[in-house]
C-alpha cells in the first residue's frame, strides 16, 4: 500500500535527522555513481555493462573516540547497470538501461587519522546500508536490420512490505523489490570546510520480485561512488 512506503520513508527520514542533530559535524555530499549489477554467485559484474548515475545528500560524524566515529546518512542515489550488443552504425544495435533510484540510509563506523593541518584527517571504515526505491526510468533504443526502435518506462516496484519477512507483496515479471540492502566500504579525507571521499556499496538483496530461480537471484547492485561534500 502507498501509506506503508510513505510510512517507511518517514521512519528512515526521522532517524537520520535526529542522528544529525547529535552529530559533531554534517556534511553536504554529491558526486558521481559507477553503478553495476552482479551476474554470479561469486558477486562478479561485466565492466561493460557500468552505468554512470549520481548521488547527493547529507552525512554526519558523530565522534565516540579521538580516532572512531559514527556516519549516519540520508543520501538520493541511482544504481543499476546497462547492456549493449553493437553500435549505433550497425545494421542491428540494442542497448538497455535499468536506472532505479532510492532514497538511502548507510551508518558506517570509521577510524580518524589526524593529518598535520589543523583539523583535517584521513578516514576509513565500513558498516550496512538500508535503501528504499522511489523512481527511476528503463530505456531502451536500437535498430533491427536498420529500422530504428526505442522506449521508454518508469521502473515499477514491488509493494514489499518489510517487516513481512516470508512474504512479498506486489511481485510480478519485470517489478523490481522495493528494497535494496547491503554493506559499505568508504575512505576518504576530511578537511577544514572540504570533503573527499570514495565509497563502494555492496548489494545483498535479489532485484527482480518473486523470483527464486538461480538466475535472477545472482543479480545484486554493486556501486562504486566518489564524492565531494562540504561542512554545514
């Protein structure tokens, strides 16, 4: 139902603010998103199959050690991954591309290293993320022996109710599960008024609703992210 997702949304949205309010430090964060989707069992993914999207949102640091901290987050994130078979010269060309976009909650645990200038520092560290789908488009565009063909939709989600563990409400061929959850791995550096930083998000939940073949199963959203942030 649309009041459960609204209800949801409004959870995760009130956490991460009264994380900020206790936090040290927020952070205004956007960048670039490298994002792909597993094949295997193993978590592999094709290169080729990289789709660029973005991220923005807000970070804190909320320091329970000289050197250790919490980040809690609020981020709006596209992931996904594309697929090609020749090029736009060809006779026959295809390419898709699935760009689902979520609002995302990471709590990573990191380790502070001071550097010589005054308050900066070189941080590391990891921890789960949590993410909700809320939009997104599928395109598709191509040519068959010449004749151009092309579409367009928007990335229907499953009505998944979490705290429902057993079941999946909403499922059906080509509607994706609402939500998506996994681990991060980020570093970075930390200066006066300035931030960089660089995050891989390793997917854990199956994408495709409903489904429990092998197949469909191995398909988990990996994204390597890079990011500027600046000191509110």
């Amino acid at each position: 139902m649309i009041s459960k997702r609204l209800i949801n949304l409004l959870i995760i949205s009130c956490i991460s603010t009264a994380s900020f309010a206790q936090t040290d430090a927020a952070w205004l964060k956007g960048g670039v998103n490298f994002a792909n989707v597993s094949y295997n069992s193993e978590g592999e993914v094709d290169d080729a199959n990289m789709l660029t999207s973005f991220h923005v949102g807000i970070t804190g640091d909320i320091n329970i050690a000289k050197v250790l901290a919490i980040q809690p987050g609020i981020l709006f994130t596209g992931k996904g991954s594309r697929i090609q078979s020749g090029s736009p010269n060809d006779v026959t060309y295809y390419k898709a591309t699935v760009n689902p976009l979520y609002i995302e909650v990471p709590v990573n645990l990191v380790f502070k290293l001071p550097l010589p200038s005054d308050g900066s520092n070189i941080f590391f560290g990891a921890g789960p993320y949590i993410a909700m789908g809320v939009g997104g488009k599928r395109k598709i565009e191509g040519k068959y022996l010449n004749v151009a063909f092309s579409g367009k939709e928007k990335i229907e989600y499953s009505n998944d109710d979490p705290s429902t563990f057993n079941n999946e409400e909403g499922t059906g061929l080509g509607v994706m599960r609402r939500f998506d959850y996994g681990f991060n791995g980020t570093a970075g550096f930390q200066f006066k008024s300035t931030m960089l930083a660089v995050n891989y998000g390793y997917g854990l939940a199956k994408l495709q609703s409903g489904s429990n073949n092998s197949a469909d199963n191995n398909n988990k959203h990996r994204v390597l992210s890079i990011s500027v942030g600046f000191r509110l």
